[in-house]
C-alpha cells in the first residue's frame, strides 16, 4: 500500500565501505531508496551484491570495520546514520525492528522466550513485569504460537525452525516499530513453512501499518509479499520500481537475465536464460556500468560512464539505453574463455 | 510406466537408532528411539532421463541418494543397477566396476572440495582410483578435457578451490563426478547453494551433458520449479515415503496427492505478485514419532478415519503412483491446474 504521504524511511547517497589491507572496498555505492508507511519494498539481488549491508547501515549494525562512509538515513524525517551508540540502541527495537535469517542464532539459546520477550519490551516501554509478560503473551498469541500459554516459558531448542521464526518476528514486533528490516527472513525455512511466514508478515504489516525493507534473494518471495522492488547489482541499485514491473517488464538488462534465470512453472523451456559469468569482486568493480562485462547489449559509453538512476516507464533503472544519448556504438560483451 | 529396469529401487528402508545410550536408558527407563528416514520406498528409473525427488527438508531425500550411491547401507530391499544387485557382497573388482558407473555431485561445494588439494588432483583422483589413464600426458589431457566440457580452462587446475566463487567450484564438483565416465549421476541438492542467475548455468551445462553423455540423473531437490524444468518424472517424499510418482508434465498438471497439491500450492512464482496463497497449517511431524496410518493425515484436509490407521498403498493412476485413500476412493477430485506463463 503506498500513499503520499512524507516517506518514513529516507536513504540518501550510502556509502558503506570497508577499509583492507589493499585499500577501502565501496560495498554499498551512492545507494538512495526511500519507504513510504505502510509499503514493504523488497531488496533483491545475489550474494554480494550489497543488500544486507544496506539493511544493516541503516539498523545501525554495520559489523567492524565496516563503516557508513556518506550519504544519509533518515526515519520520520530525523536522521539516524549519525546517531551516538546508546541513542541508536533506543531506535533500533523500538522504532526499527530486525528480523534476521537463521531464527537459531538470533535467540539466545539459554533464556526462555519469555525472558527474551519481557527484557525487550521492558527495554523499550515502561511496562511492569507482569504487563509485559502480558503483552508477550499476546504477542505470541498474535504471531500464531499454538498452545502460547505454556510455549512462552520453553527454550528456544524447543521450537521448531518455523516457530522459532515466528518468536524473531514477536520479538521484532516487541515495541510496536514503524519500519522492520528483515534480512532472509524465510531462507532458512521450508517451503511450507515460508509460506505461513511470509503471510504472517503481510497480515502484521497491514494490521500494524509497519513497514517492511524485505531483503532476500528469493524473487518469488518479493513477488507476492512487495509494493515496490529494488534490484541490487555491485553495490548498486540497478532498477527500483513496482514489483509487478520489475517482473514482467523489465527495464535494467541485468534484471532481464535474473527474470529469465528463475525457473518458472508456467512455461518450461529447452534451456534457462543464463547470464555469463559472475557479479565482479569488490577489488574489480569495472569502470563505466558495472554490469558491462556481461551486458549482450552494451555500448561505448557503458564502458566509460557509470548510468545513474533515470525514469524507464514506470521504474527507474541505472542503464543508458534509458537516456537520450543511448548506449553508443556498440560492443561485443566479454567472452570469458570459459565459455569460448 | 516406462522400460525402468535400469535403476530399480525395491521397499528401500534405512533406519537410524538414535537412542540414547545404553546405560542412560536403563537408569532413566528411556525406550529405544529409532527414526525411520526412508520407510519402504520403490523407484524405477529408466536409462537416460531425470528422476527429481523432491520434498521438504527431514522427509529422506538425501537418504535415499546417499543410500543409492553406497554411502550407507540399507536397512531392508535392494537396490538393482543395470542388473547389479548393489547390496550383495562381491570382490573387490566387481564392485570397483559398479561404483566407478555412478557418481555423486553434492550439495555444497564449499565442503565437498578438499582445500588442500589443487583443482588439478581433485579431477584426477578418481581418474587415478580406477585405474583409468595410461600415462602421465593421457591424465593431464583427460582432466583438461573434463575442465572444458564444464566450462572451466585447463590452467584453473593448477588453483586451489577457494580462488573459485560457488557456481565454479560447483563445475568442478560435476567435473569430478565425470572423471570416472559414469553412466548415472546422483545429484543431492546441486544448485540449492547457488544463486539463481549461477543456477541456471549450472541447470543448463546439467542438461547439455545429459544430452551430450547420455547421463541418467537421479535428482535431489526441494525447488519445485528446478525440478519442473530439469525432470522426466518426479516422486514427491513425505517422512520417509513416497506419496506420488508421476511424469513431470502429469504431477505438475494434475497432482493427485493433497501433500503434492500443498507443496504447489506453497511455491511463490514470479507470476503470483499480489496473489494471496493460503497456507497450509501445520508442520512436517518429528520422523522419530510419525503419525499412524498415512502420515500426512494430521495435515491433510480430506483425512478420515481410514487414513488415521491404515497406510495407504501405492497405486497406478495416469502413468505415475500414488499413495492416498482418498483418491483410491475417489472422495478427492482431481482438478487441472493452470499456469500463466511468464511475458
């Protein structure tokens, strides 16, 4: 659901770099994105390309020696990228929540779920120990925890994968957050389960008017649960526009290959669509578009001048077949020997 | 049902005891705990195509390759290979012969490379183990050759497998199983670790070699869409059982089986933007105490009484199996379904 409203999330110009031994790597590149209440925008991309890490900048959970190297993040218009520690921590659960990928590692495995829930809200709302064990309880029940009376109190161990990810989701949703950032939420799940997960997100995003910035690899996931998608290549946003766009009509010639790349079950063909090659290492990152080296329809100019984000239809994709100027002569792609 | 005398799987059974040890059983007055990972299951796949298993994680698929390929040994039935029961004893020669005709790719290629050894010795190994090269120039000229068939250069030898990302190591990984020129492939989840646009290249160098080698596949997996685009025919696994057998085009089309018909109602597809899927509740049950009768029937919409406490068997229906009471009794309608392809 997208309305007019001010965004709630605002990302201008990230950068996030890593300094190494060799020299600072950009992982995430002159990202800029914004989220408007309510929407859930989808982060796409392979691994690598930068998506977590633009989840994390904006939680504030950048792992050493990463660090935020430009740009801005904005929530409800107040900026957060610079805030001190301990402000930061008051945000994030309250205001922003995270659900990570393996629902295993992000509970502690030595307090019961109860504790977790109730040290969470205690945190974040001025509850007594019994109201907050209260509204754990309610949280539970909300999340669809069969049998939450006497679940509350078992360990993590006890649950399965999927009930597990249901208590990361009512731990997320602890404060009452405006925006939750959920990095693969369903990746460690079976299909069946991923299932009831992703329609739990829904449901809760539209009861509770949340947002969500939903980061996954899984298009079919994006597909059913997205407003709008941003597709990341290198670092960068490729293409960003309504999720039923970026699918059936896309604009980036990377996103073309990665539609093309997913086995559908409508239609099967002789072979898959395959991209050659593979996404360039931070270290390489070619010049001009990053994409070129594997691009079939590439010009001059894509080898010399990096695309910035510009209006195709009703996305916006970073290629200059979009511009008026075009692509230039062009030029063969890159045949890696391997495939000659 | 086709000509399937080339791999024939007959009530394969693996049990695992995972008990806990004697003593602590005697104290604590712990029954023994045995987990039934593949309960009986029969397969006949036919020279030259794909067979996919496919279920969720738990239900025994990786068991049953890991059973196929001789990586354990089989509780109860056989397995026939060409003729070859694999289970009897034999020499050592006999068996050396069998195994070098099948092969395994495994899932993850960040573990099933050794670290330590070049690219080189890895694609050797089995070239070595059986005995298959002449000389020193004939091994060399073998492994290069196996390099190029999977898209790698023969210089990448001479790297170690952390210098490749996962998509290439998943080539040499194939390029391995290839060395010893064998006739079946088992494949546990090959493209699961891989993202999509480095699946689909190794989907599609799959297939060329398929054609090309005239390879057998049997395919392991849990993507539903992989396995429509890779397969001849497709079983779907439920704790440790095979609940439908069918070609691929009849099992997607028309899938009889509700834990079939769950699965792919539960798929996301790219054509599904905004679509509402109604999940199914429920979860896949421990295999250390699986339901009575069909296993699925706490699950299943249509379950009644008989499927509480009978197991159903499998029957022929449009060229597959099936396992289900309800649609031997004609109480489940089987309906077509449709796709839209994709513009």
């Amino acid at each position: 659901m997208v309305t007019n409203n001010a965004p709630l999330l605002e990302v201008k110009n990230l950068r996030v770099e890593f300094p190494t031994r060799r020299g600072t790597l950009l992982a995430v590149d002159d990202v800029s994105f914004d989220i408007a209440p309510g929407e859930v925008l989808g982060v796409v991309g392979e691994s690598g390309a930068g998506k977590s890490l633009t989840g994390n900048a904006i939680i504030g959970l950048l792992e050493p020696p990463g660090r935020i190297a430009g740009g801005e993040v904005r929530l409800e218009g107040k900026r957060i990228d610079n805030l001190p520690y301990e402000e930061m921590r008051k945000i994030r659960g309250a205001r922003i929540g995270a659900i990570f990928q393996d629902p295993l590692t992000s509970l502690n495995p030595l307090y019961s779920v109860s504790r977790q829930l109730v040290e969470t809200i205690q945190t974040h709302m001025p509850l007594s120990a019994s109201a907050a064990r209260a509204r754990a309880l309610d949280l539970l029940k909300e999340v669809g925890i069969p049998g939450a009376e006497q679940r509350i109190d078992h360990y993590p161990h006890q649950f399965s994968g999927g009930m597990r990810q249901r208590v990361v989701i009512a731990l997320a949703l602890c404060a009452g957050p405006r925006l939750i950032v959920a990095d693969e939420p369903t990746t460690a799940l079976d299909v069946s389960i991923q299932a009831q997960i992703i329609a739990l997100l829904k449901k809760l995003c539209r009861e509770h008017g949340t947002s969500v910035m939903l980061v996954t690899h899984d298009m079919g996931v994006i597909a059913e649960t997205a407003d709008r998608v941003a597709v990341m290549y290198a670092g960068r946003i490729a293409e960003i526009g309504p999720v039923r766009d970026v699918i059936k009509n896309a604009k980036h010639p990377y996103t073309k290959g990665l539609m093309g790349s997913i086995p559908s079950l409508g239609h099967r063909a002789e072979r898959l669509t395959q991209i050659d090659g593979s996404m360039p290492r931070l270290t390489e990152i070619p010049t001009g578009c990053a994409f070129n080296p594997r691009c079939t329809v590439r010009g001059e100019r894509c080898l010399v001048e990096r695309p910035e984000l510009m209006a195709a239809d009703a996305s916006r994709a970073a290629c200059w077949l979009h511009d008026a100027g075009g692509v230039g002569t062009p030029v063969a792609p890159v045949r890696e020997m391997a495939n000659a | 049902m086709p000509d399937g005398n080339y791999v024939r799987i007959e009530g394969l059974k693996r049990y695992f005891d995972v008990s806990a040890p004697w003593l602590v059983r005697k104290l604590e007055g712990k029954p023994r705990q045995i987990v039934q990972a593949v309960d009986g299951i029969d397969i006949q796949i036919a020279k030259g195509e794909t067979f996919s298993l496919v279920g969720e994680s738990g239900c025994g698929k990786s068991t049953v390759a890991r059973l196929v390929v001789g990586l354990y040994p089989p509780t109860a039935g056989k397995i026939v290979f060409d003729g070859n029961d694999m289970s009897e004893r034999r020499g050592q020669g006999a068996h050396s012969t069998l195994r070098r005709r099948l092969q395994m790719i495994f899932q993850d290629p960040f573990a099933s490379l050794n670290p330590r050894w070049r690219v080189f010795d890895i694609i050797a190994e089995p070239i070595r183990a059986f005995g298959l090269s002449k000389d020193k120039a004939d091994l060399e000229k073998q492994v290069g050759d196996l390099l190029r068939q999977v898209r790698l250069t023969p210089a990448d030898g001479r790297k170690f497998p952390h210098e490749f990302s996962g998509g290439q190591r998943q080539r040499i990984s194939i390029a391995r199983a290839l060395a010893s020129q064998p006739e079946f492939l088992i494949c546990d989840e090959p493209t699961s670790a891989l993202d999509v646009s480095v699946q689909a290249q190794i989907l599609n160098l799959m297939m060329d070699l398929q054609r090309r080698l005239k390879l057998t596949y049997l395919f392991i997996s849990h993507n539903l869409a992989v396995v429509y685009h890779i397969s001849t025919r497709v079983g779907v696994m439920y704790l440790g059982r095979l609940v439908e057998e069918a070609p691929t085009d009849t099992l997607f089309k028309r899938p009889k089986h509700p834990y079939t018909r769950m699965l792919l109602d539960t798929i996301p597809d790219l054509d599904m933007t905004g679509r509402q899927r109604a999940p199914v509740a429920g979860e896949v049950p421990s295999p250390l105490n699986p339901p009575s009768g069909c296993t699925f029937h706490p699950r299943c919409p249509f379950a009644n009484e008989r499927c509480k406490a009978e197991r159903p068997k499998a029957l022929p229906i449009e060229g597959g199996t099936v396992a289900c009471h309800g649609i031997e009794e004609n109480r489940i309608p089987i309906e077509d379904r449709s796709y839209t392809a994709r513009g």
